[in-house]
C-alpha cells in the first residue's frame, strides 16, 4: 500500500514550497494530489518519487 503524503511532508521530500508545488501542479510539471474532502489533500509517496527520480541531474 502507498503511504499518501501530507503537504508539509512534500515540502520537506521535495525541498520545494507550498506556492512553488501548487504552481508547477497548475503547469503540470508535479504531481496531482489526492483530493480527500475540500479542505485536505495527499500526495502518493510513489508519485512524488517518481518524479524526484525524473529530475534533470538525478542517477537512479
């Protein structure tokens, strides 16, 4: 099972801020989130990975 990441959790994963994550989402360039009620949302530990193993530089 996927462990589903909170935003501050992201945050520290990703070392990006909350505006730059919900920005580069609105572009497309980060993962959606999970969307759980209006007010909560959570990134799938595997998605966020993913991406971070795609960035320019990165070795996997």
């Amino acid at each position: 099972m996927d462990r589903l990441l909170k935003l501050h959790e992201v945050e520290e994963i990703t070392a990006l801020s909350r505006s730059t994550i919900y920005e580069w989402m609105r572009k497309g360039k980060f993962p959606q989130p999970l969307v759980l009620s209006t007010r909560s949302v959570r990134w799938r530990a595997s998605a966020v990975a993913e991406w971070m193993d795609r960035l320019p530089g990165r070795s996997a």
